[in-house]
C-alpha cells in the first residue's frame, strides 16, 4: 500500500511538524514499511483467537496499604521556617 506525499504533508500538518522534503520522503518510506506490515496482518485467519489484554498470564501482587504515622503534626510543624497553631505559612501565590 502507497501513502501519497500530501498524505505526510497532511498528517504533519495535524502533528505540527514541520518536515523537508527529505524528512517527507523517508516518512513516506516508513509509512508504507508500516502499512505493509499491517496488511500481513489483515491476511491472518484470526477467527477464535482471543484478543490479549495482557501480554503475560502473571498477576500483579499488590502490599496491603496501611497508615503509618511517620511524624506528629506538632514535629512537622516545628520545623517550618513559618507556621501558625495547626497550619505551615506560605507567602501569596499571584
């Protein structure tokens, strides 16, 4: 399958590429290595086969999230080049 020139100028276009003729012509090559490959795929007798989700049958093994107080809010207020009573001062953000 053959993409035209004003195809890769139209795509770079949306992209917002600027390319040169040069850059053109090698994208236009790349472009139809790709649909090339793609129409090899559309030859493939796929019916019954599962599409994948995964590329592994492995399960992700998650910790089990748990709160663990660190620092009291009096400790981490202590060390603040500014705070009040319960909050840290900021200066104004314009």
């Amino acid at each position: 399958m053959r993409i035209s020139k004003e195809e890769i100028n139209k795509l770079a276009h949306l992209s917002r590429l600027e390319l040169n003729d040069q850059a053109v012509e090698k994208m236009q090559a790349d472009m139809d290595k790709i649909l090339d490959f793609v129409a090899q795929i559309e030859k493939l007798d796929l019916d019954g086969v599962e599409p994948l989700v995964y590329m592994t049958d492995q399960t992700n093994v998650l910790r089990e999230d748990t709160v663990v107080q660190e620092i009291t809010h009096a400790e981490a207020l202590k060390n603040a080049p500014d705070a009040d009573t319960d909050y840290f001062r900021v200066s104004t953000v314009k």
